[in-house]
C-alpha cells in the first residue's frame, strides 16, 4: 500500500514537472492569445539586467516607507480602492517613488473601477520592463520600472482603446506631480542625471 502511494506521488510529480516544462515552452504562444503579442516580456528564468540604480537593501529601507517598501521591493500590494490615487483625476506626472523616473501621464489614466490607478500606456516604451509572474498558481505580467527593477504592479489586456492595456499600479509605487507644481527632490535628482 505505501509503495503504490510512494509511487503515484512520483508520478503526481513527475507529470507537474512536465507541464511546467511545457508551460514554459508555450509562453509566448500564450502571452499572444492574452493579448500581450506586440510587448516584450522578459521571462522570470532569464538573468536580470543590469539596471542604472542600485541600492542596497539597507538603502532601500532607508529611502522608502516600509510599505513602499513591501510594494516596490517585496512585490507586495495595496487592498483595492485604498491606495492615494485611484481616484487622482488631476492633470500631471506619475513618477516612481523608488527613484523618481517618470512613469506615467494622467492623459493615458482611466478609471478601470478596480480600485487601483489604471493607465493604458507608460509614458515612454522604455520607463517600464515587463516580467512573466506565474507567482499565486497563474500567468501574469509583472509591471517594473526600468531604471531599478522597483516593482509596480501588473498589466492585463483588458484596458481600453488605444492599446487594450491596463497597467494596474499600486499608488505606493507611484509619485504625483500634478501639472505646474514644483516635483519633489527624488524626481529633481533623477531628471538631472538621466534626464527623461
């Protein structure tokens, strides 16, 4: 009786196996039928790149509140509808809290009724990377900025026109500069040395 447990346990296993194998293989089949095809996603295996901002997990601790820190650092999440700027609807710049790049314009913001901030583009194709998270037993695409691999959340294609994206975005990731105002000391340093 143990033996035959023992043994469809090894099989239970060995099957898993393949089919992460498999799921691997067919990734990009399927990142095309989500609707992802015209993006570039990095798969989570590959090597990370080497970004412009690095710090170490003391400095982020220190530059951060811990729950930016949980979010940005830890891929953690803010509870729907409670996050500062779900519900921004002023003109302006959303830019990363983790390094003050810019992210995203209120022009490309809408409401997705979600409870989280929802755009349907970055401000540049270059200011986010896109990860595969197969993390909680599914497929998803991780959304990070791309000059300290912060983590922001996740893109779904089920935004509006013109893209048919919606980069759902924890407001603890983000920094927002309503139009004309003077942006905060972070946002200064990061546009004067890599001026996006």
């Amino acid at each position: 009786m143990n033996s035959k447990i023992l043994i469809n346990g090894c099989v239970a296993i060995l099957l898993l196996l393949s089919g992460m194998g498999m799921a691997s293989a067919q990734s990009g089949d399927k990142m095309k039928k989500m609707g992802f095809s015209d993006l570039h996603i990095r798969n989570a295996k590959d090597a990370e790149p080497e970004y412009p901002i690095v710090l170490t997990d003391e400095q982020w601790r220190e530059r951060l509140t811990p729950f930016q820190y949980s979010v940005l650092r830890k891929k953690g999440t803010e509870r729907a509808f409670t996050g500062e700027y779900y519900n921004e609807h002023e003109k302006g710049i959303y830019y990363s809290a983790a390094t003050g790049q810019p992210l995203f314009s209120s022009d490309a913001k809408y409401d997705s009724g979600t409870g989280w901030p929802s755009f349907y583009e970055p401000i540049s194709p270059d200011a986010v990377d896109l990860i595969e998270d197969r993390s909680l037993f599914s497929m998803r695409i991780e959304v990070i900025d791309s000059s300290s691999g912060s983590h922001l959340g996740h893109v779904f294609p089920d935004g509006p026109a013109p893209t048919r994206l919606r980069y759902c975005i924890d407001s603890a990731s983000l920094i927002f500069v309503p139009e004309g105002a003077e942006p905060p000391q972070i946002v200064r340093e990061y546009l004067s040395k890599y001026g996006k």
